[in-house]
C-alpha cells in the first residue's frame, strides 16, 4: 500500500483501515444503521473481521473505541457541499487540508479521521449543526458511547465506501480544537 493510492477492495479496505488503529464493528447487509449493542462489539481483531466481510455485514469504525473524531463532509442533493464547506474553514483559518486518512463514500463525500487530544470533548452532530459549514457533521467519542461512521469496506444501495487516502490518522488539529466545544458547536 502506499500513502496516498486509493483502496477499492473490501477485504483490503476493510483491513487498511484496522492498520491504522481504529475499533470496528459490523453493521446488517446493506445498512447504514447499527443493531443494538454496536458498541460492546468492536474489535480490531483482523480475523473477526473478515468473517464479518464474508457475511456480507457493513463495517462501522466506532469513535469512542477508536478514540478519533470523524468529520463526515457530505454532499447531498439539498446543495450543501461539506468539501467545498471544509475548504473554506482551512481557507479561513489560513490551514492546509489536513493529511490524514480519508474514506470516500458513494454520494462523493467524504470521512476525515483525527485523533483526539486528551481533553477535548467532542459530541456528534447531523445535519450541519455542528456549525463548521454546510454539509459537515462530526462524529465524536461523546461523553458516553459515542458516534460512529461506516467504514471502507461497507456497500449500501448507492455504492462503496473505500479508502480515499491511506495515511496515519493525524491528530485533531490545534487550529480545530477550539472551534468545536463539547457541543460539537462552535464556541
């Protein structure tokens, strides 16, 4: 694998992404939703997944047990365009676009993953809220069992989420901290 080669095979994806660390979990054939108890479930043991891969069952990666904040920049049909939002918050805050691993999903989204300091709370958001632009949400370790987002690997009606860019997960950055507070808000 190279740094930043795209993964499209489910096996590889699925297994590029527990190389970096993160806690999975499986998910019913097909869905994005998890079954209850989601979170007594995730392992980052490579055999349990790839029996799950063999099933069928969607992969999630789980925040708390990962301990990583996810920003899912979305792009929907309601014209909000979580890329071209997040763009605009580096542009703001006079920052690169953050190198770190990014999984893809069908609708031309995208996941961005980070390692979350110490003492740094950060909840999830939906639908925009979490104030950083149209069409970005977070999903966080919360307070209590925190968020989750579909892994590479998982395929839904719309298609396949796979590894965008295969590169250790970088810390949170410093300038992002103090834009999200326990909230997920913007302080």
């Amino acid at each position: 694998m190279t740094t930043t080669s795209a993964i499209a095979d489910r096996t590889a994806a699925a297994l590029a992404v527990l190389a970096r660390g993160l806690a999975l979990f499986d998910l019913p054939p097909g869905e994005k939703r998890p079954e209850s108890g989601w979170q007594q479930r995730t392992t980052t043991d490579p055999e349990q997944v790839r029996r799950w891969l063999a099933a069928g069952r969607n992969l999630g990666v789980g925040c708390r047990a990962s301990a990583v904040v996810g920003l899912d920049l979305d792009r929907h049909g309601d014209g909000a365009d979580g890329i071209a939002s997040f763009e605009a918050l580096c542009s703001r805050y006079g920052q690169p676009w953050p190198a770190t691993l990014t999984t893809a999903t069908p609708r031309a989204g995208l996941h961005l993953y980070f390692g979350v300091p110490a003492d740094a709370v950060v909840l999830s958001t939906s639908g925009g809220t979490a104030g950083l632009g149209p069409g970005i949400d977070t999903r966080g370790p919360g307070r209590r069992s925190g968020g989750y987002l579909l892994a590479a690997g998982s395929v839904v009606a719309a298609g396949t989420y796979t590894v965008a860019r295969d590169c250790p997960i970088a810390e949170l950055p410093a300038w992002l901290v103090p834009v999200l507070s326990a909230s997920g808000r913007p302080r």
